[in-house]
C-alpha cells in the first residue's frame, strides 16, 4: 500500500518517494489491467500510462484496492491518514511546521485539511508531506 511503498521514505526526496507510490499503483494496474484500473479510479487509461501519474489518494486507493493483497479503498486511504497522523503525533509535528517544511504552496490549515481528508490531495502533495514527516521521525 502507499504509506510503506519506501521501506525509509525520509531517506528518500518527496519525488523519489512519489514515485515509490507510482509503482505500487502500476503493478496494481497491471494487474487488474488498465481499463479496469481507469474506470474504478475514474479517470481515463492516459491518466494511467503517463510518466508522472497526477491522481487523487482516493483514487491511487481505488486501483490499489483491485489486487488480492490489499483491503479495500477506504482502508487504504484511512491507514494512510492513520500514518500521516501518528507520524506527526511521534515527530512532535503540527501542521504549521510541516507547511514550512514542504515544498508545497499550501498553508497549515490546507495541509491539515488534506491529511484529514477535507479537501483532495494529490500524490505529489502526499509524497511531500510523508517525507516531511519521516524525515522529521529519524532525526
């Protein structure tokens, strides 16, 4: 699943670590194949062949969720949250620092709504918040 695509995400950049999340989700697609992969994140079969995949958690859940080994869409997204949380609890983290510390334009409110599931957020945006927070934990 994406929380532990890296087995040490601080050791790698928020990029590297996107992609981490990107392979998951491509050997999800190629398992369950990219129609299916496209219609159940509801996005087209480009979406899911270009380089770099611009998707939503929820919809990076809902192609991780077709292969056998993994719960469903919502345990995904929610173990994900889960991870976010219980990292910046253990890094003494709040959500103003962490808007500091990411290379993101958005404000600690928009990241706390992002973590929480208020507001969609993107796996580049993910990627540069669990790095943040990682490397924030192995200090």
């Amino acid at each position: 699943m994406l929380h532990d695509a890296a087995a040490e995400p601080g050791t790698l950049s928020a990029d590297e670590l996107r992609a981490a999340y990107e392979d998951e989700i491509r050997r999800a697609v190629d398992a369950a194949g990219p129609e299916t992969a496209a219609e159940a994140a509801g996005v087209s079969e480009a979406a899911l062949s270009n380089g770099v995949l611009d998707l939503t958690l929820e919809q990076a859940a809902a192609v991780l969720e077709l292969t056998d080994d993994n719960p469903d869409a919502d345990a995904i997204v929610w173990e994900f949250r889960d991870h976010l949380l219980m990292g910046m609890t253990s890094g003494i983290l709040d959500v103003d620092t962490l808007a500091s510390e990411v290379d993101l334009d958005l404000s600690g409110q928009e990241i706390q709504q992002a973590i929480e599931g208020r507001t969609a957020a993107t796996l580049n945006e993910l990627a540069a918040i669990h790095h943040a927070i990682a490397v924030r934990n192995e200090r």
